[in-house]
C-alpha cells in the first residue's frame, strides 16, 4: 500500500487538511508507517491532479484559508485498488 492509498483511507471516511491527517498519521500508524508533513502535501497535489481527490478552500478571518481535501467517486475505485483481493 502506498501512502496515497493510506491517505485515500483517511479521507474515504473523513474531509481533513493535509495538518490534520498529519496528526493522524503521527497519533495512529507513525510507529511502522512514518510520514512527513512535505510528503503528505506532495501527496495531496498528486491525488488532485489524477482526480482522486478535491480540495475546498474554505475562508478564515486573520489567517490563510484552510485547505480541505475531499475523496471524489474517481478516488473511491483508485484506493480500494491498494488492496490485494480476498481469497475466498
């Protein structure tokens, strides 16, 4: 699995910016999965790019606008792909 398909994990049940699932990541799988804040928002360009993912900006008064990335139905197929299929 890559780390755009943990990301696209993340964002399959949530909207987060790239601060938030930081802390994810550093909270829940930093232990055997490390990721850096640079990594997470290259990451989060690539998956805009492709489609996969869209972010919202959304307006703060006396600080920059929060970025949100959503999951686009393109992204839901893209990120169950990461995953081996189940023997039955």
């Amino acid at each position: 699995m890559s780390l755009d398909h943990a990301i696209l994990g993340f964002l399959n049940y949530h909207p987060y910016t790239g601060y938030d699932l930081k802390k994810i990541f550093d909270t829940s799988i930093r232990h055997f999965w490390p990721a850096d804040q640079s990594q997470i928002y290259r990451t989060l360009a690539r998956l805009e790019e492709n489609g996969w993912a869209v972010m919202e900006r959304i307006p703060q008064e006396d600080r920059p606008d929060r970025k949100v990335y959503h999951i686009t139905e393109a992204g839901r197929p893209s990120y169950c792909a990461g995953f081996p299929a189940r023997r039955q």
